[in-house]
C-alpha cells in the first residue's frame, strides 16, 4: 500500500503439494502454485495498473527411482504460466514455459559419480513471439573425493 500516491496491491496466493513414498526406493511429488494480483489507484482511465499485474499458475511433477545401489534416476516437469490484460501488448507479459529435467547418476564402487543430465525447455511468449525459445541442455558432470 502507498497512500501518498493511493495505491493498493493485493494478491491472493494458493499452493498444494505433496510427496509419496510409493517404496523403499521411489517417490513421487507433485505441488500446484496459483497467485491472483489486484491493484486499485486514483488512476481509472484506461490502462489502469491493474491491467499490468499478471496472475500466474505454476504446476510441478516429478519423481526420483533408486534403479539399484549405483544407478538413480530424476525427472521433473514444471509448466509455469501467466496471464494478464496487457494493453500495451509487452513482452512476457502472456507466457508459458515448461521445462523437463532428467539427471540420471552411477555411483562407481569407489564413490565417484557420474551424471547425465538432459533439459530439454520451451518458453512460448503469446504476445511477441521473438522472445520464444526451444532450449535441450545436455550436460555430463562427476564429483570425486580425494
């Protein structure tokens, strides 16, 4: 809130989520995220700063295995998406990405580890589409003690 210029901001936020232990060696989870911003002023003309204040849901999914003692494996899925009036037609304003992440490490008889990571992302802006991207990272990394 700022009362020398008489504007208020509100949002209204909901979050669920939870895990399951579906054995010994997987477990899955999953969470939802909804936020919904409103916003009053003097100004009543048109675009008024509630047209700029973009609601958003984020939606995650995932799960990690323990294959067996030196193979294990994640995946994780989040779609995160916003929406608002945008007069002005801006960028990210109106946009949706989702992003899938695979890590799967071996853990050698010694302790060392290797991992194979795979991302593949998309990011889709529904207003300027120059600002879309289609992104795979593929990464392999290690950790050793010495």
């Amino acid at each position: 809130e700022n009362d020398q210029r008489a504007i208020k901001m509100t949002t209204d936020a909901l979050t669920l989520g939870g895990t399951w232990q579906v054995g010994a060696r997987l477990s899955l989870f999953a969470e939802y995220a909804y936020e919904a911003w409103r916003a009053k002023s003097e100004m009543v003309a048109f675009p008024t700063l509630d047209n700029f204040l973009p609601n958003s849901r984020t939606t995650s999914l995932g799960l990690s295995w323990a294959i067996d003692l030196r193979n294990f494996l994640s995946v994780t899925f989040t779609e995160f998406v916003t929406a608002n009036d945008n007069p002005l037609l801006l960028r990210d304003g109106n946009y949706r990405g989702r992003f899938l992440t695979g890590v799967w490490r071996y853990r050698f008889p010694a302790g060392y580890e290797i991992a194979l990571t795979v991302a593949p992302w998309r990011y889709r802006d529904r207003v300027v589409d120059l600002m879309d991207y289609d992104a795979t990272i593929v990464m392999v990394s290690g950790k050793a003690r010495f």
